[in-house]
C-alpha cells in the first residue's frame, strides 16, 4: 500500500486509479488502501486521500475537474473575484449531478483531461476561461501573477494569447511580470491609461524597492493587508516615505479594499498629487 500512499502524496491527494496503476500500484493495494480507510472512492474512477482539497474533491464529485477561477486559486495564481466552484466537464458529459449554491460548470470548446494533477485545469485552459468572465485588467492582474510565481512560462504564454479571442490579443502588451500582487497590475493599468509613465518594483537608493514609480518622482505603493498589518511593517513603511520625502519625492499608499473598490478615487488622489508638483529636496 506504500505505493499507493506516495502516489497520492506526488498528486496532491486525489488520483483517478488509472494513474495509480500507471504508477506501479495493483488494483489489489488500491482495494487494501480504500479498506483500510485511507482513502475514499469517488465517482468510482477516483481516489480521494483526507489531505486533497476539498473543492477539487466537489468538482470530482460533480463529473469534472476544478476549473478556471478555481483552478487558478489551487495553484496559488491571483484571482480578482470568487463567484463560486468553477467545475470544467466535457460538453459530451452526461448525467451530471445537480449543482449547489456557490457552484458553476464550463464546458469548454476544448477539454483536455491533463496530465499529472488530472483534478484541475492546465494553467492555459484556466486562463482561457477566466478571459470570457472577467475585464481585460483583471485578466491581466491574473496573468501577472501566474508569471511572476512560475507558475506559466514563456511558451505558454505564447499560447495563450495564440487561444484568445482576437479582441484581447492587445492585452499582451501590458504584461508585466514583475507586478507582484493582483492590485499592483490593476493600479499599473489605470495609471497607464491615464497616460503617466509607470515604472514597477523599481529599487531607489536609500528606500528600497517600491511597487510603482509615477512620472520619475511619485512613489505609489498598493499594500495588500496580509504583509502591511503588522506593527513592525507599518513603522518600516513609514520609515521608507519619510526617506522618499528627504529624496524629493513624494509616497502614498493604497489599501486592496481602495485598489478593488474604488479605482477612480485612488487615480483622481493620484491625478492631485502629480498636479501639486514634485517636492524640493531637504
């Protein structure tokens, strides 16, 4: 049953029993390991360990994989919205239970069962179906974050933008995978539409690295709450804009709830920093 215990550990705890055979596990150690309580059959083609996701498990469930905004968020990828358990089922499924509140089906043009982790979609298949639900900026923020953590490389990004639709090819210019948070895309996007020039993560002498550097001398930072919360980050925060300050420049921050719910505002306090002018040095 070792066999069958490893297996599951490489493929992240849910694996159809193909896989396990193809793994050198006998159809005998995978009945022993079921009856043993170390796993649970699903949909009776798959086997599910206590330590798999529970929404990839529902999507198995549910007669297909975990899908688009769902599939993304596994892989840690940054998602603008969450409108449910995105569940990918070929468009021949048939005979598919019944969804709950909270829950959605694609069924894409093309489905690709995929290799290795089978339980969700490629990072590419992903992406493709986000496009059709979220705005070309959010769909950007997302692709940011999937270069930025490895997550997609070069080559599939040439086949991402070789799969989307025509009208979103332009997008590919904003690309940027330096942008290290959703937010910081959805802010640098705004800004460059705006017509500023926009440079990111950009390390100034003295400072440190800043998220944003607007037209040569405005510092914008986007700071997501879970690393500007604590007491320490905040005094070394302010440690930074004072220093920007003694520099001739000028820092200001926006929050994620800012960023997400109130873009415009965060461009017009922007738009009245910039009008004011640059400082004088100290």
């Amino acid at each position: 049953m070792a066999r069958v215990a490893s297996t599951l550990v490489r493929l992240q705890g849910l694996a159809t029993r193909a896989q396990l055979r193809q793994n050198g596990c006998t159809d005998h150690e995978i009945r022993d390991y079921v009856a043993a309580g170390f796993a649970k059959t699903v949909r009776r083609s798959w086997l599910a360990a206590p330590t798999a996701r529970r929404e990839a498990v529902r999507a198995v469930e549910l007669g297909g994989i975990l899908g688009g905004e769902s599939a993304l968020r596994s892989m840690g990828v940054w998602v603008s919205q969450n409108t449910g358990l995105c569940v990918a089922a070929p468009r021949t499924a048939s005979r598919l239970p019944p969804l709950r509140v909270g829950e959605y089906r694609v069924h894409p043009h093309t489905f690709v069962w995929p290799e290795g982790i089978r339980w969700r979609m490629g990072v590419v298949d992903a992406l493709v179906v986000l496009a059709g639900r979220v705005s070309y900026q959010h769909l950007v923020a997302s692709i940011d974050s999937a270069l930025h953590k490895g997550v997609l490389s070069a080559r599939q990004l040439d086949e991402l933008f070789a799969r989307l639709p025509a009208r979103l090819r332009f997008a590919r210019a904003l690309v940027e995978p330096l942008s290290a948070s959703g937010i910081e895309t959805i802010f640098r996007l705004a800004a460059i539409a705006v017509g500023w020039h926009v440079q990111v993560q950009v390390d100034i002498p003295g400072i440190g690295l800043v998220d944003h550097l607007i037209n040569g001398w405005l510092i914008v930072e986007t700071d997501g709450d879970e690393f500007h919360s604590s007491r320490q980050q905040r005094a070394k925060d302010r440690s930074r804009d004072a220093a920007a300050v003694r520099k001739g420049m000028k820092s200001h921050r926006f929050g994620y709830e800012q960023i997400m719910n109130d873009l415009d505002g965060c461009i017009e306090v922007v738009a009245d920093i910039l009008a004011a002018g640059r400082p004088g040095r100290s």
